[in-house]
C-alpha cells in the first residue's frame, strides 16, 4: 500500500474545516471564489438551468428558481456534513457570480476528492476556470492536506478534458456508459492527480 507523505497525517475520519461555518473565500488576479448565499440563487439558475452548460452533466438542468433554491440548500447541507465543498466564482470588478467549483465526494480518512466546475455560458472563452481551478487545487493539496483529486469528464467534453488535462491530471480510465440522463447515454473519463504531482508541476514552474 502507498504511504502517505508525513505532512498529510491527520486522524482518520476528522472532518475537513470542521470548525468552519462557512466556506474560506480564495482570490485571483480577475476572481473571487467565494461562500454560496440566498443571494445567489438566481445565477445558480443561470448557470444550472442553461441545458449547454449542463450539456455533459450527469443530471438533467435546473427547472426553475425552487430548484436553483434546494440546490443551494443541498450545497449547505453537504458542506455541514463535510461531504462537499462548492464556492461561487466571481469577477473582483462586481457583477454577481459566474460560475462554481467544487470539492465534492470528499472523504478525509483517504484524503481525496472530486473537481467539480461549471461557468456561466457567455462567460466561456475568458480564462475564468483555468484561472479559479489553480486555487482551488492548492488550497485541497495544501490547506486540506488531501493527498488525491479525482475528475469526472464526459469524453465529448473536449473543453473540460483540455482544462483537467492542463492542471496535470492523468487519465485513468474510462467507464462506458456510466450516466442515462434524459436518454442520452454517457461514456465517463475518470482523471487523477496526486498530491506529489501536483507539487512538482509546481516546483517546474
């Protein structure tokens, strides 16, 4: 079995940020990525009810504002149980939130998680998401000490594949027609990226 890099140590089954009650905010040069509030779920809806957004999602978009509402309330409820970590992204010039990233499937006994990412459709194009992922990524290896990150990528996703691909994530496999959603049958590519790799990319740059 592989061994855990010492500075990771922490007992089994603590939760990450547990005396946390909200999420920390992280920023960029052009980004803030920040806690989710009540504020925001319209632009949730703009971003989880567009169906090209959620294009290669393994849901179905968001059907209205109530919808765009509970999923907020599962982003809270998930982040209570420590199960899933999702920020806003938004420019520092103002303007509301663009997008999201997430933490999610977290399991602290084994330090890993899933990324998770979706940005506003007129927003594409910009850099925003390879700018925030960065981030987010140092903020999982080094704050969270988690030790893997996991990616979910419909193979037809070529934007997505391009952006895991950069940060260094390697293919791992992939799970032939692994989702149904609204009778499209999805193929998933399944990425990694260990901590380890991720700091000597670092150390490269």
């Amino acid at each position: 079995m592989e061994q855990l890099d010492e500075s990771l140590s922490r007992p089994a089954g603590v939760p990450l940020l547990a005396e946390a009650a909200v999420l920390p905010t992280l920023a960029t040069e052009r980004l803030t990525i920040r806690w989710l509030t009540a504020a925001d779920v319209p632009a949730l809806f703009a971003i989880f009810g567009d169906a090209d957004v959620c294009r290669y999602w393994s849901h179905p978009p968001l059907a209205d504002l109530a919808a765009a509402s509970r999923l907020l309330a599962e982003i809270h409820a998930y982040f209570a149980a420590r199960t899933l970590f999702q920020w806003g992204i938004a420019r520092r010039d103002g303007g509301g939130v663009i997008g999201t990233c997430t933490l999610a499937s977290i399991d602290a006994a084994h330090r890993r998680a899933e990324l998770g990412f979706a940005l506003r459709r007129d927003c594409w194009g910009r850099g925003y998401i390879a700018e925030a992922l960065p981030a987010l990524l140092a903020f999982a290896f080094e704050t969270l000490g988690l030790h893997r990150l996991e990616a979910d990528v419909d193979p037809r996703n070529e934007a997505s594949v391009r952006v895991v691909e950069r940060l260094g994530f390697r293919r791992e496999g992939l799970l032939r027609e692994r989702y149904h959603v609204l009778g499209d049958v999805q193929d998933s590519l399944i990425y990694g990226l260990l901590r380890r790799e991720w700091a000597a990319r670092g150390a490269k740059a």
